[in-house]
C-alpha cells in the first residue's frame, strides 16, 4: 500500500478476490418450473372453486413457449403481439391457457381473468413476472428483455439477437435501447 505522496507504508500483499461468476440461462430449467406453476395454479384454484370442479392449467404449446425471431416477427406484423423480440424468444416466458369446466378463461371479462390472478400468486413465488390484466396468461422470468440481459449477458450476443438489431437498428423504439448496448 502507498500513502498519498507515493510512498510504501505496507508490504502485505492483499489478495484480490474474483468477481461471482453470473449464472448462465437455463430454459429447461424454467420450462420446469413453467410446468411446476401450472401445477400450483390448478391446487390454488381447487381451493377457490366448489369441489368437482374441472380446472385445467396448461402451458399454450403453439404460441405460448420459445418461438424464434421469425415466428416473433410474424406475430408481431400480424398485430398478435407487441412486440418484434421478446422473452419467448429465449426460453424465459411461457402463455397459459386455464379452463375452468372446460370452459376457455380467455382473461377478457373480470370472471376469466380471475383464475389467472392465481397463476400470477403462484409465478411470483418463483420470482417470475406476471402479466397481470393486459397479458393475465404471460409468465416470464423477468419483466423486459434489457432485463433478462442483464440477468445473463451472453444472450446478447447470439448470432440471430445480432442479426435483429442491425435489421431493427434505425427504427427501434426508445425502449429497446438498453438492450441495444450489448
């Protein structure tokens, strides 16, 4: 150690210590966990529904698991989603489809959207996202891209999310400037 003039007040070499290495993404490990929410979901509703009940929780196969940017694109051109990237993308947001005596809870009225109200309980005890009114059957592991990427930066750099932003790079919302810095 040097004092403020430069001179050696300490020869103790003081060990430095690495950083934490941040955690790689998982997304088998969240599509397990996906599947463990549904789950949980359906025990919640049993407790909220009469016994006899019929209640389905199931994670939307078609749409509602990873898409590639293509299928993002197309549904974004289409106006079926809000977005040209999104969490679907990287295998850290799951739709859900919940019935209730087979009946679609489609999340439109106060009554369909309820059930969805215990997919979110049960997506936030896992620390995940929920949608709430405007997306009630979106489950992600963060809110927002820029901040799945900050979560785990080498998505950032896969070819295909290089390739969307220099085809999106003039004309990007403001919002996705965070994610754009990568």
């Amino acid at each position: 150690k040097y004092d403020k003039d430069g001179k050696l007040i300490s020869s103790q070499i003081v060990e430095e210590k690495p950083l934490p290495k941040k955690p790689k993404h998982d997304s088998k490990q969240f599509y397990k966990n996906a599947e463990t929410i549904a789950k949980n979901t359906e025990s919640i509703l049993r407790l909220r529904y009469p016994k006899g009940t019929k209640i389905e929780v199931k994670i939307d196969e078609k749409h509602g698991k990873e898409r590639s940017l293509k299928h993002q694109r197309d549904l974004y051109s289409s106006g079926k989603s809000k977005s040209s990237i999104g969490l679907h993308n990287f295998g850290s947001a799951v739709d859900y489809n919940i019935f209730i005596n087979g009946k679609y809870m489609d999340g439109s009225t106060y009554e369909t959207q309820l059930p969805y109200r215990a997919l979110g309980s049960a997506a936030k005890d896992f620390g995940y996202f929920w949608g709430w009114d405007w997306d009630s059957r979106h489950v992600a592991e963060t809110r927002f891209v820029h901040e799945l990427f900050n979560k785990y930066p080498e998505l950032a750099h896969r070819p295909d999310v290089k390739d969307w932003y220099f085809k999106n790079e003039k004309e990007t919302l403001a919002s996705y400037k965070p994610i754009m810095s990568y």
